[in-house]
C-alpha cells in the first residue's frame, strides 16, 4: 500500500486490511489512524479501544496512555459522548 495525504484515498484498503485481520492490533491502529484523518474521534477511539484490548497493559502503557487521552479529549469536546463511554 502507497502512502497517501489523502487518508480517504487508502480507507478502503486499511478497511480491507482490518476485515482480513480483525484480531491483529495493526490492522486496528491503522484504521484508527485513519479515522482520525479523516477527523472521526468516535470512530478512531474505537478501533484504538479494539486494539488495546488485544494488548497486554504492560506491554503498552503508552498507547493506554493515548487512548484514555483521547476519550477524555471526546469528553470535554463532545458532551453528548459523554453517556456512551464506558467509566464515565
């Protein structure tokens, strides 16, 4: 796969790579990635959530780290997100 400016332009092909790989954490990442791009927080947050739960923490505290960033970032900027996350 070409690397794009343009994450539409390689959307379907990461989704093609995540629909072959659903458990692979990668493939996750990448579609994450993706969506942040293409500015979609709920949709990145997903699959970021998707993919650390195939981590071990201790493996990565740093994406954790990321992704609790992230979900708290959906927080302030999006209240009505607010109902839907989980620990919240």
């Amino acid at each position: 796969m070409e690397k794009s400016t343009e994450p539409q332009l390689y959307l379907d092909e990461i989704e093609n790579l995540n629909a072959s790989h659903p458990d692979w954490p990668f493939a996750l990442v990448r579609l994450g990635k993706a969506y942040l791009l293409l500015e979609d927080l709920h949709g990145a947050l997903e699959q970021f959530e998707k993919a650390l739960s195939l981590l071990s923490p201790l493996q990565d505290h740093k994406f954790a780290q990321y992704v609790e960033g992230l979900r708290a970032y959906i927080m302030v900027t999006d209240p009505p997100f607010r109902t839907i996350v989980p620990g919240y």
